[in-house]
C-alpha cells in the first residue's frame, strides 16, 4: 500500500513513517466524512467541503427548474402505455 499523502510505500498502513509524524504534530488529519488522510487542520477534503457547499445551496424552499423536474421524473419520460405496449409485443 502507498501513503494517501506522499504515494511513498507504507506496507499495511495508510501513512508512511513521515506522514505519520506529521499526523503527530496535526499537520496531517483525517476528512471526518469520507476517512480520507489529507494534508490540513481543516475537518473535511476538499471533495467533502464541495458536497456539503452543494448541500447548503439547495434549500428547503429551491424550487427545481422544469428540466430538472422533468429528468427527476420518469413516469412523464416514460409513460406506462409505453411500457404496455412493448410487452404486448414480445
């Protein structure tokens, strides 16, 4: 296995002896959601921070466009007769 921080060889462990001392001293932390080892003091990575920034835009009272609706919604994309229709031919 290979250091998620440096890439340099690790054996069973996810940090390499150097990264490890960096986890000692807090330069190096774990994403609090995901488990990933990432090189800051901050709680989340970056690919965490931009999912909970999504999160946050969204609120309770966005109201989705019409093809947003339209893609959420499969019984207006693909009707039932269809489906009928297609079986009756096989």
């Amino acid at each position: 296995m290979s250091c998620q921080i440096c890439g340099a060889k690790s054996g069973y462990y996810p940090l390499c002896k150097d990264c490890f001392k960096l986890r000692d001293k807090g330069e190096v932390t774990k994403c609090g959601h995901c488990g990933i080892w990432k090189k800051d003091a901050k709680p989340l990575c970056y690919e965490c921070w931009l999912k909970e920034q999504d999160k946050k835009k969204k609120s309770s009272t966005y109201k989705k466009s019409k093809s947003e609706a339209e893609e959420d919604d499969f019984r207006k994309k693909f009707p039932s007769q269809c489906y009928l229709f297609h079986q009756l031919q096989f």
